[in-house]
C-alpha cells in the first residue's frame, strides 16, 4: 500500500498516515483526539480501507502513535501497548468495551454504525478485519 495521505489542516497540508520505522502518523477527528490526550480512551479503533491506504497491521507494541487533530493540527504521542485484530466491529466493541473505545456513546449498535460511517472502513472491515490499538 502507498506510503501516506494528504490531508487540509488551517490552510496547509498536512502528511497523515504514514510510518518512520516504529513511529506512526495517523489522524484523529477532534473529539477521539481529546478523549486520547485527556485519558478517557485508550483503545483506537482502526481498519485498513482502499480509501486511505495505511496498513495498521504493521503496528506492534513498544511502537509510537503520533496523533495529529486533523480540525486543530495539535500533535500528541502515545506508546502502543497492545494491539489486536477482529474480524468484526461488534466483536471488537464487546471485547474492548465501550468505556474504553468510544466512552460518550450509549449502545454498541450506535458504536457500529459510527465506524462503518467513515470512508471505506464498512468495506475494509469485511475485508481486512478490524484493529484496536491500546495506548498510553
């Protein structure tokens, strides 16, 4: 898969997915961001998609996860502590639990539906699985 993917941050492009040896940029959308750096949520939920070509399988524990706000361009980063694969959002919810994925949402269905609303993730995950990435 091609290395990185362009994004618009205040004006200014801004490089999101993308690795240097064992460090990884990804992207967060404002709130998981906050949720991250505030220590709410300790778990990414992340897929491989055709849309935007990362591969998270080359994410391992002791790795870095340079977070970049993709609304502020603030950066932040977190040690990976673990990372497991699922075939299925619903498994990996009641798995991870919601208190440490996505802590504001109130059912897994409302959970599953968010994810499979980013571009190409419904698709990738059947095709790839799922991935919960632990961080600290």
């Amino acid at each position: 898969m091609p290395s990185g993917f362009m994004i618009e941050i205040k004006g200014k492009p801004v490089k999101i997915e993308y690795s240097e040896d064992d460090i990884h940029v990804i992207g967060l959308m404002d709130m998981p961001f906050e949720w991250i750096k505030q220590g709410s949520k300790s778990v990414e939920i992340r897929a491989n998609s055709d849309v935007r070509p990362f591969d998270y399988s080359v994410i391992k524990p002791g790795h870095i996860l340079r977070l970049i706000n993709e609304q502020t361009g603030e950066s932040l980063e977190r040690h990976v502590i673990r990372v497991d694969h699922y075939q299925t959002v619903k498994e990996l919810l009641n798995i991870e639990g919601m208190e440490n994925t996505l802590p504001t949402l109130e059912s897994v269905a409302e959970a599953i539906e968010l994810i499979h609303s980013f571009p190409g993730y419904k698709q990738g995950i059947v095709k790839y699985g799922v991935y919960a990435i632990e961080v600290m």
